[in-house]
C-alpha cells in the first residue's frame, strides 16, 4: 500500500489544490473579507462627501474599488509569513507541490475576496446614485484581477524574503502602500498638481489601472487609456509572478 | 540484501554566519535500510536538523550526495518528496484551517484524488484519536492534539519513509509515550522505514533500533543502543564505606580483581568500578571484600545510559546540554 496512494500532479492540479486550500478559511468565514475593508469603507463614508460636483461618485468609487484591492491584497503575505512561523508553510515546500504553483494558487485565491469587496462597494453606493455600466465594470474586474495576482505575488514574495522578521514585511507594506494609493491619484485627481508629481505618477502603474477602471465603470470601453491599464496589470502579473517563483524557489 | 533506503556520501552543509564558515554538516556518509527505526542523538546544535533538512530536500548540500528512496535530493528533488513523509519542528496543519481539511489538501498535495483523501482523512482522524477536534480550527487545539494531526498529516500518503524532527518536544510525558506506540505501531504495520531526530536520551534508546550519535557535524557512534552502551560504557559499581580512610584502602586491594579490567576510581567516601557485566560481579566481590575486612556501607549497581557513552565519547553529557537548552527556551 506503501505508494499506491501517490501520484503524479500536473501544474494546474496543483495550483488547484493551493488555490483551494487558501480559499477554504474565507469560505468558512465570509466576513473575513470585509476586515480589510474597513479603511476603504471609511474613506467612502467619510472623504467622499467632500468631493465637489454632483457625479463625484462617478469618480470616485472605482478608485475606492481599486484602493480596497490595494489594502487586502498587499497585506495578504501576511498570511504566509505566519505559516512560514508555525511550520504548515515547511510541511508544503517538502510535499511534490511544484513552486510556481506554490504562488499561483495563492496568488489566485486574491480574486475571489477583491470581487466580493467590490460587489459590496457597488452595492452600498447605488443607493447614493452611483451607476454602474455592466460590461464595462466586468471588463474592469478582468484587469483588476490580473493587477491582483501580480500584488498578491509581490506581497508574498515579500513574506518569503522577511522570513523571520515580521516588522520587515509591514515596514515595507505601510511604506509603500500610502506613496502608491495618493501617487495614483485615487484620493483627488493628479491633473492638477505639479509636474514633479505628475512625473512620478507616471511611474506607477497602479495610476494606469486606476484610470482605467475609472473609465470602464463608467462605460467607456474602446480606450487607449484601459489598454494602458491592462498592460500595467498583465507588467505587474508577470514581475509578481517571476519574482514569486524565484523567491518560492529559494525557500 | 536489503535495499537502502537513504544512501550519503560525503555529505555536507555550510552556513556562513557574517564572515565565518561553519561547517554544520561534515561529509556523512549514512546507510539506512527498508524498514529500520534509526535515532539521530546529539545535542542542540549537533547537525541533526540540517541533515534532516538536506535529506527532505529543505536544504540544497553544500557537497556530497545523498539518494533518498532511490532518488538523488539535488537533481531528483519532486520524486523525493513524493515518496516521503516529513514531520517537522512545527505544526503541518496550519492555524487558520480546520483539521481535517488540511488532511484533504495534503492528500491532494500528493496527487490522491479527492475521495481516497477524504477516505484516507477519515482513517488517520480516528486511528489517532481526532475525531472529536478534527473540525475545529487549528488554532483552538490542545498542543497535544495538534501534535497529532501533525503526524496524520505526515501519513496521510502513507510514504514508505517518514522524516520525524524532534517529535516528542513541549510533550508531555503521556502525550510522549502515546507519540512513540504510534510510531511502533507504524513500523510493525507498515514496514515504514522511520528516521527521527532527538535529545532525548531515553527516547532513543526505548523506541529506536540504531542510534546514530551526531556531534560538531559528524556521526561518532552508530549502533544498537544496546551495543553503543556495551561499547562505549560499561556498568557501574558504586561501593560505599564509612570514611574516605577506608575507601583509599581499598584502591589498589587484590580483593578488587574480580572486577577484572574494571575502571577504578575514588571520590570521598565512594568507589566507583566501571565494568561490564556489573551486576554479577557486584556479589562476588562483595563477598571478596566482606573476606578482607573492607567493610562495605552500601552498594549501589546502575546499567549505563546513552548520555553514559555519550560523555565517554566526548567527555560531555548530553544532558547538560539539553538543560541548558531548556533553561533559555
């Protein structure tokens, strides 16, 4: 009976088998995902209404959306560096689980709570007046998704090179996060600051999704803006997901 | 001829801490056959972890080979991880999901189809006595009963070759013993070829076969716990007298001869004779003594331990090492 049991897994069942499993405890816990919401929930309630203009919803929720994503998927290393602490992150590297699909799954699972949020962030600005162009904002979510991977990656690859040394993952995390989150203009709009800040917004490529999703929430589709927006997602993916690997490879 | 199991050659680790080398792991060439119960021993520090790690291809070798369940751990490293079950320092299952889920997904991790996992789950969740917790979260479980979803986890492919890292540290002593029946158990079953690391004197020498004594990197005894201490430390005699007069008197008295070859030694009041076969002599030579009018207060014959070959092997006790150990942690 010894290895009867044993058998060969391609990538895709074992990027299935982590997928799933890093699902499991938000499935059982369906409010876990609004934990991390809770920020962007309170810039919604609290900054929104300081935008000027009657359509500043419009504005303004696909970029909450996006920030939402920003705030649960960066921290998600999180997750990985307590495994790394308690053993259950050992007890994968020694099983035939292959290492791409060792960040892959996890990286994928990011997608499931970013829908759920913005479901929920849709939901809860409706009644306020905020319209949501259906195709559009799917088209949204695809880009999203990609963006998410890519962030989810990065932020476990960040857990991995902090390996014993949480304060190192936060630092990092809550240094970038702000600089990121402003530089993209999700708060107020970049157009009007000065050129120094317009230059380094250019750099970010989460200021390429965020124009994106803005457009596409709103129904414009056939952009040059979300085909920019788009290509930051699938640079991040690839960067995130090479990086991962690498890192996933080493530990 | 049995097959090996685990098969090194020259095998080494080294870590470089700031500018320096240290050599943690020095050429160990190691032979384990199909179905034995092998003890690494050693203190905190010995090199048994970094083994282990470079065996359950944790940790790429620094040089030398080593082959484990018939694959090469540097160019073969998925086949070898297929065919062995590792237990290590920590909890396999992880804190945030329930038992038996994570049982699931480990099934699957070693390509068991969904139902064979589930069956399988279902089998180690009540031969190890989970059922009652099997469905909690991890995080709400006794150390105990997280120790032993730690060793489902470890089985639930039922390898042929299963990895233990100090599997019995922060047990409690009923928890310890029930850990090492398990571990029987699984080697009278199964034929599982077991290899685990400890410093736990006692556990090594009741529950495993060989006992591979590791220090500063390199294997210095390697055998039977019975042989190691027939070897390395012989059984001793201490004969107590009133004074320490009386003692000296007998140091060096033909009377001692029967102990012959016997290692003898005075402190104060005691004499103390190092010599196989003690507890037969122990009559004998009392007698040999009561004849020449040494008189004997009390005598006390004690087998030797492996912490006995242990500092005779490198003039250290392993139990010192292991208090001070626990003392920091």
């Amino acid at each position: 009976m010894t290895t009867a049991l044993v058998a060969k897994t391609g990538i895709v069942a074992d990027t299935l088998t982590v997928f799933s499993r890093e699902l499991r405890p938000v499935l059982r816990n369906p409010f876990s995902v609004i934990f991390t919401m809770v920020q962007p929930l309170f810039f919604l309630a609290l900054f929104a209404p300081l935008l000027p203009g009657d359509s500043s919803l419009q504005w303004f929720v696909p970029g909450i959306v996006v920030m939402s994503c920003l705030f649960g998927t960066s921290m998600t290393g999180s997750n990985l560096l307590y495994e790394m602490q308690t053993g259950s992150h050992e007890r994968m590297l020694v099983s035939p689980l292959r290492r791409p699909a060792l960040i892959m799954g996890r990286a994928l699972k990011e997608i499931v709570p970013m829908l759920a949020q913005t479901v929920l962030l849709v939901l809860v600005t409706m009644p306020f007046g905020f319209t949501l162009n259906v195709g559009g904002a799917a088209i949204g979510l695809v880009i999203l998704a990609i963006f998410c991977v890519g962030l989810g990656a990065l932020s476990y690859t960040l857990a991995l090179a902090s390996k014993d040394q949480e304060w190192m993952f936060w630092g990092v995390q809550q240094t970038l996060l702000f600089p990121l989150l402003l530089l993209a203009g999700m708060m107020l709009p970049i157009d009007n600051g000065p050129q120094w800040l317009q230059t380094m917004a250019k750099f970010n490529p989460l200021t390429y999704v965020v124009d994106a999703e803005r457009l596409l929430f709103n129904g414009t589709i056939a952009s040059g803006t979300v085909l920019a927006g788009l290509a930051a997602a699938v640079v991040v993916a690839a960067l995130g997901l090479f990086v991962g690997t690498r890192a996933m490879r080493k530990a | 001829m049995t097959e090996a199991m685990i098969e090194t050659s020259g095998l080494t680790r080294h870590f470089t801490v700031r500018t320096e080398t240290v050599e943690a792991v020095k050429g160990l060439d190691l032979r384990v056959d199909t179905g034995e119960l092998v003890a690494l021993l050693g203190p905190n520090g010995a090199g048994k972890s970094t083994t282990l790690r470079m065996l359950t291809t944790l940790l790429a070798p620094t040089s030398g080979t080593a082959r484990v369940a018939g694959f090469d751990v540097r160019t073969q490293q998925r086949e070898v991880r297929g065919h062995i079950g590792y237990i290590g320092q920590g909890n396999g299952a992880g804190h945030s999901q329930r038992g038996r889920d994570e049982l699931v997904s480990q099934g699957r991790a070693y390509g068991m189809t969904a139902s064979a996992a589930r069956a399988r789950a279902d089998e180690l969740v009540e031969s190890l006595d989970l059922s009652a917790v099997a469905d909690r979260v991890v995080s709400k479980l006794s150390g105990g009963q997280r120790r032993r979803l730690d060793i489902a986890m470890g089985l639930i492919h039922a390898p042929a070759l299963l990895f233990l890292d100090e599997p019995s540290t922060g047990l409690d002593p009923q928890n310890r013993a029930n850990l090492q029946e398990h571990i029987q158990r699984l080697r009278a079953d199964h034929g599982t070829t077991i290899v685990l690391t400890t410093h736990y004197l006692d556990e090594a020498d009741s529950l495993a076969e060989r006992v591979i004594v590791i220090d500063h990197g390199s294997i210095i005894a390697d055998n039977t716990p019975a042989r190691l201490k027939a070897e390395h430390a012989g059984d001793r005699i201490t004969l107590t007298f009133d004074n320490a007069t009386q003692a000296a008197r007998v140091i060096g008295h033909h009377a001692l001869g029967i102990a012959e070859g016997a290692q003898v030694s005075q402190s104060g009041a005691q004499v103390v004779l190092e010599v196989p076969g003690g507890a037969q002599i122990a009559p004998k030579l009392l007698r040999a003594l009561d004849d020449a009018l040494l008189e004997v207060a009390s005598v006390e014959v004690t087998r030797p331990t492996l912490d006995d070959v242990f500092l005779t092997l490198t003039g250290r006790s392993l139990r010192e090492d292991v208090s001070l150990k626990e003392k920091k942690a």
